[in-house]
C-alpha cells in the first residue's frame, strides 16, 4: 500500500493515533463500532476515512490483538458488507 494507514503528532488530538491525514482517532472506530449497527454507518458520519483505511486499520488492530484467533477472510467480508458489529 506505501501509505502509512495512520499517524500520530502530539499536537493533534493530544497525540492520540490517528487515521493519516485527519484529525480522526483510530479509536473512534473501534469505540463506534462497538455501539453502531455497521461500518456504513461510521463511514457515512466520518466521510474523510475511506472505506479501504477504516478497514485496514480494523482488520490491523485484530491481528494485534488476536493473531491466534484469526478466523481468515470471514471478519473481512463482515466489515465490508457493513455488517460486523
């Protein structure tokens, strides 16, 4: 991809990690995820994150957390139907 997927600068958002080129905390989409229906929805309420970062970095994080549980393209497809809560 040559893009870094996200960035952090402690003068933006108290230094806090953010998707590149925005002021938007990565864990904002974990956090609206946890209480929103889809992704759709947090693409739709945060249009400066494309679909294929939010994905990225999502799928990223799981992989951090869960490398032993990962369950192949299954997550993948849930996040880009809109579907995974």
């Amino acid at each position: 991809m040559g893009k870094s997927l996200t960035s952090r600068n402690p003068e933006i958002v108290s230094g806090a990690l953010c998707f590149t080129a925005t002021r938007l905390p990565v864990q904002n989409v974990l956090d609206y995820l946890k209480g929103s229906p889809s992704l759709e929805d947090f693409l739709e309420d945060f249009p400066s994150v494309a679909r294929k970062f939010a994905i990225s970095v999502i799928v990223a994080a799981r992989d951090r957390i869960a490398p032993h549980n990962l369950s192949g393209s299954t997550d993948l497809a849930a996040l880009q139907l809109g579907r995974m809560r």
